[in-house]
C-alpha cells in the first residue's frame, strides 16, 4: 500500500517520506483533490502554524476531499500540527476553523514552562493504542510545539506533561495522530510507523 502524504508546504514532509522509505513504505505527495480522492493511506504532516495549514488546505481545496477519504474509512495519521488540525478551532488562529473531525479547541500551553515546548519527553499511556504497539512504555519522543489539546477527551490513548497534561496520542476508528515527530524519535517513532503501516494493509 502506498501512503499519500498531504503536501501544503509544511518543512517535515520530506524527512516523513525519508523515515517511511527507511521502513519499506512507499509513499507519494498529494497536492491536489483527485489524489487525495484516490490515496489508499493518509498522512499530514505538520510544523508551523495552525493557520497556514488550514489556508493551504483551503487555497488547495483540499479540505472537502480529505474529509471525504476520512468519512469513507481511509487509514489516517497525523502529526503534530496534522493532531491539531483535526479539532474545531485553535487559539493560534481563533478566526478559522480546523477539519472538525472532533471536538473540542486547541490550546496554547501555559506560560510558566519554556515555549515552545521543544525536545525529548515520555508518554502517560491511558488505555491499548494499536499506535503504541511494542513502544517501550520508558520510551522518550521529540516534541516541538506551543499548543496543544489540554482536555482528555474519549479519543486519548496516551498524554505528555509539559506544563499541562495535553493529549499526545489519539485514535479514533480510522484517524490516528499524534502531537511528537515519530520522524524525529528514533526508534521508538519508528515503530509508532510501522504499527501505522500495520494498520493501513
């Protein structure tokens, strides 16, 4: 199966392609409706600002079509700003609305920690994630963000502690995302993919 990553310009895409070709996986880039309509597997990935991803999600009409895979079940994983993307709103761009895939606001991490949050950090797992398969629960993963989603919510298999408890692995029926880089985490991120690989076949 070949894994379609949404390309909106963000700066991690290729070191996604680099990690998920270190695996075995083929992907290809999707920057267009009818690909996305036709992707088998899909990836966001993240960095920067929750604005300009959905701006360029919306200038490239690729909103409508990736709610579209999702609804019909297309495998789905997100990656730090692609988590946030998935709920209503964010206080980075409060004018805007996210996928609405779920509900619920992300938050900006509160200010008595060093913001962004950038670095190494564990995971509290909550309950089974098919994410999490075979991570060492000790295991440490790369974050680099400002905000986050605070409230546990229902789709929560594992949170991080940053100032905040803020959710850090969420799955979903199909949707998978996550707030670190797996493409950063060596190892342990690693195979976060490969359970995501696990999960498209």
């Amino acid at each position: 199966m070949k894994i379609t990553l949404l390309d909106y310009g963000a700066g991690n895409v290729a070191s996604v392609e680099r990690a998920l070709q270190r695996l075995g996986a083929e992907s290809q880039r999707a920057t267009t409706p009818e690909c996305v309509a036709k992707a088998e597997a899909l990836l966001l990935p993240g960095v920067g600002h929750f604005e300009t991803l959905m701006r360029a999600l919306d200038d490239r009409k690729l909103r409508a079509s990736l709610l579209d895979a999702v609804g019909r079940g297309v495998p789905f994983l997100g990656i730090c700003l692609g988590l946030q993307a998935l709920y209503v709103a964010s206080d980075e761009a409060p004018e805007l609305t996210g996928l609405q895939l779920l509900p619920g606001c992300v938050r900006s991490l509160p200010p008595v920690v060093k913001l962004p949050h950038m670095g190494w950090n564990r995971l509290f797992v909550k309950k089974k994630s098919l994410l999490l398969d075979g991570v060492d629960p000790d295991a440490y993963f790369y974050f680099a963000h400002s905000y986050a989603v605070i409230d546990e919510r229902e789709e929560t298999v594992a949170t991080c502690n940053y100032g905040t408890e803020f959710v850090a692995v969420l799955e979903k029926e199909n949707m998978c995302a996550v707030q670190f880089h797996p493409e950063k985490s060596g190892e342990a991120g690693a195979q976060v993919l490969r359970n995501f690989l696990r999960l498209c076949a």
